[in-house]
C-alpha cells in the first residue's frame, strides 16, 4: 500500500489555519498558534520518545513551561481544533 504525503508548506500556511489574528507562543522547541479558527501546533520531527514532538500515530508531547494562556486549547471540550505539522528542513508537513 502506497501513501501521498500531503505538500509542504511555509511556517506562515500553517500558522494561517488558526486564522487571523494569530498569537505565538513557544513551549520547548515546539511553536504553538492560537486563532479564532483553530490552534496550531509545529514540531521537530524525530524519534526521541520522552522529548517534545510525534510520540505516535495518535499522540503529540509538548514539553517546556506551561503556558497558561494554552491550558483552554487542550481541554479538548469547546476548543477549535487542533492541527500539527512537522518541521522539516524543506517546509512543515501536516499531520493527519
């Protein structure tokens, strides 16, 4: 079975799925943006269990200090959606 990985995109296409306006924020490496429309998680690619990034297909880690004004976007009751992408050298690669 083959599978198509979705295109690359910039670093500004991805935040853009939050909607404007967007607010930055850092926790580690990871770069979260948060928008009317959605938050957007970007991630180092990699397999380094325990560390920031892809755990596996169905969980995210996000280490770092917490960010109060994120906690409501991972409650996960009447948050927007969440969107990862990975952060690879050529673009960000969406995650489904």
């Amino acid at each position: 079975m083959s599978y198509v990985l979705p295109p690359l995109v910039t670093e500004a296409a991805a935040l853009s799925v939050a909607g404007v306006p967007v607010r930055r924020f850092e926790m580690g490496p990871a770069l979260i943006g948060v928008g009317p429309e959605a938050t957007v998680v970007v991630v180092a690619p990699g397999d380094d269990p325990g560390a920031s990034g892809v755990q596996d297909s169905t969980q995210v880690l996000l280490r770092g200090d917490r960010v109060p004004e994120l906690h409501s976007r991972f409650d996960f009751h009447d948050s927007p959606p969440v969107h990862v992408f990975a952060r690879l050298e050529q673009g960000h690669l969406p995650l489904r």
